[in-house]
C-alpha cells in the first residue's frame, strides 16, 4: 500500500500487557485485535522484579493463536546469558514463520543486581553498554549458521546439509559465548531489534543497531527533534539511517472523548507524566494527532500504550485505526508475513556467507 500523503508507510504498534494476568488467555485475545487492526507488532513487558508472566513465553503461545502480527517480548539483558537469549528469540522466530523481534532493555534496579554479587545497581551507562555487547553477540549466533544450513542431530540422524558453523567469540558481556548456535538461522535473518531510546545511556544502543527506536514525546517538535538525531548518530555509526524506524510511544486512555477540549485531554495533545506522555481524548482526535505528526514528518510512526488494556486497545482498532484506514493512511491488510515486511526492513545478509566470488 502506497501512502497517499507523499510521507514514508505509517507504522503503529501496541502494548498487550495484563496486570496479573497469567493464563496468557488475554494476551492472546489482544495480540488477535490488534491483528485485525493491521498493526505491525505488539510489545509484552518483562516482568523481572515483579510479579508476572516471562513474555517470551506468552508470545511463544501467542505465535500459534496469530498468523500476521509482529510479537516482541522484552528481555532484558542484565545478568542474561546472550547464548540462551539468542536462541530463544531465534525459536520464537521459527514458530511464529518470521514475526519476533526483540524488546532490548536493561534491569537498573538493586534486586536485579544483588544475584551478580553487586550491593547496587550499576551505573545507566555500564548497563546500556553491555546490552550493546549482547545485542551483537547474538547477531554473531544468529549468522553463525548459514541460510538452510541444518543442525547435526544424532537422534534424528540429521547432517549439517550446508554451511559451515561459524563459532562466535564474545567475552565482554561477562558471559563466554563460543558458539554455534543450536537454532538455524532465524527466517529473518535477525529477529528484528527494539531499543526504548528516550534516555540518553540507550541512544548509542539504539542508532548503532536496534532497527525500531522508541522516544517518549509529548509534542511533535521533541518528537521530530529525536529522530533526527538518532538517524544521525546511526549514520556516524556507519548505518543507513533509513534502516531505522523512531516510533512515538504514547500512553493512551480513550475513555474520555468528552474532554477533549482541555490541555492534555484530545484536541490539547499529550500531557507529560510521571509514565510518561500521556494522551487522553477520544479516537477521532487520536486519528487527527497521529495523521498530523506523521505527515509533518515527526514520527515513522507510534507505539501505544493503552491504559486501561481491553477498553482502549479495542477502541484503538475499532476507531482510530479505522478511521486511519479510511483516510488511506494507514494499510488495511499484510501485504507480507514477517515482521521486516510490515516495517519495510530488509533481511540482513549473514556476514560470514561467502559472496559470489568467493570471499567472505
């Protein structure tokens, strides 16, 4: 689908995360509205260090109730062996034909750290540096085995058909990471990466190798302000800056339409809150805000967040993403079934595959 507004395709995702909700059942039930919705993906928080289900494995069960939709957990990378990560997320992209992504975060908190040996929480900067640590040696597991290439397997009798394993050799993230991976590549090559880039300890993370960056901002100006300067860091990084997407993370509670009027409600734009910006009105104004920042150049997109889950996500699909639709600015089917697909990504080259001639 080709935007009538001249402005690239428009991206929308959504938060699915349940308070206390542990069957995955709901989950389930979002994720398949927000499929219906065309969104491009939906996000499930980590709940390490509070109560709560792991959400690689509630999307794990998501997968096989969804046919289209992106699923990325968060997982964070605090005290996480890159080994164990890479391959979860790697299996999550085999059982869902091509639809992980991976929400990377740290765990600033103490009881996160005390397990380490550590009395408190290390500084932003010493965490955020080795998520980046983490987040490329799993790119070196993911390409360590190449495009078709199967897994050795005593039990089934399997060979490796072909290939050769590429061992990783990754020390830095205090975790040894030899490799190869157990898991063949993933369909998409890297299941697509997701870095919450509104703080500055995340940014260079983030413009160096995340392919979806979120900021957190409650006018369009901050907003625009943000993602240029991450496409410029990712351009000083040696990256296409076009290989990256900066979606506006907005809190949303709709079940205010009558307020609209006031500052922060609606018409007024987002408000800033301890959670961060929050929008409160109805979905037609919502519409009007997204068609606006978007077309003004802004955003790639947004990341919504609603505040009361069952009620607002269904009013998010049901209006405002209908609304958007029949404006013609936002799809109205998959037009492919991977995640880079819905967000126009291509699917990285494994960078130890010989080229044509030879040469790695």
């Amino acid at each position: 689908m080709t935007p009538t507004h001249g402005r690239g395709l428009l991206h929308l995702a959504a938060a699915v995360d349940h308070e206390a909700a542990y069957d995955g059942g709901r989950h389930v039930e979002s994720a398949r509205l927000a499929e219906r919705g065309g969104l491009d993906f939906v996000t499930l928080g980590d709940s390490s260090g509070r109560p709560g289900p792991d959400a690689l494995a509630v999307l794990s069960r998501v997968a096989t109730a969804t046919t289209r939709i992106g699923l990325v957990p968060t997982v964070t990378t605090t005290r996480t062996d890159p080994f164990r990560v890479q391959a979860a997320l790697a299996t999550l992209d085999w059982v869902s034909r091509g639809r992980a992504g991976w929400w990377i975060d740290v765990s600033p908190t103490e009881d996160e750290s005390r397990p380490s040996g550590r009395a408190t929480a290390p500084p932003a900067a010493e965490l955020w540096r080795t998520a980046g640590e983490v987040a490329d040696a799993a790119a070196s597991l993911w390409d360590g085995r190449e495009d078709g290439a199967e897994i050795l397997d005593a039990v089934g009798a399997r060979r490796v058909d072909r290939g050769t394993p590429h061992p990783a050799d990754h020390t830095g993230t205090g975790f040894p990471v030899r490799g190869p991976s157990r898991v063949p590549r993933p369909p998409q090559g890297h299941p697509v990466r997701l870095v919450d880039a509104t703080e500055e300890p995340a940014r260079a993370v983030a413009a160096r190798c995340a392919d979806v960056a979120l900021v957190r901002a409650a006018d369009p100006e901050r907003a625009r302000a943000a993602r240029e300067r991450l496409r410029a860091a990712a351009a000083e990084s040696g990256r296409d800056p076009d290989g990256l997407r900066v979606l506006t993370s907005l809190l949303v509670d709709l079940g205010d339409g009558e307020r609209a009027a006031e500052r922060g409600h609606g018409g007024g734009g987002p408000r800033q809150t301890a959670r961060g910006p929050l929008y409160r009105g109805g979905p037609v104004d919502l519409a009007e805000l997204i068609a606006r920042w978007h077309t003004a150049g802004a955003v790639d997109g947004f990341h919504l967040v609603p505040v009361e889950p069952c009620r607002d996500l269904e009013r998010l699909v049901n209006g405002t993403v209908a609304l958007l639709q029949h404006r013609g600015l936002f799809r109205t089917f998959y037009p492919g079934s991977t995640l880079r697909e819905h967000l126009a990504l291509p699917r990285p080259a494994n960078r130890y595959a010989a080229t044509a001639d030879g040469t790695p």
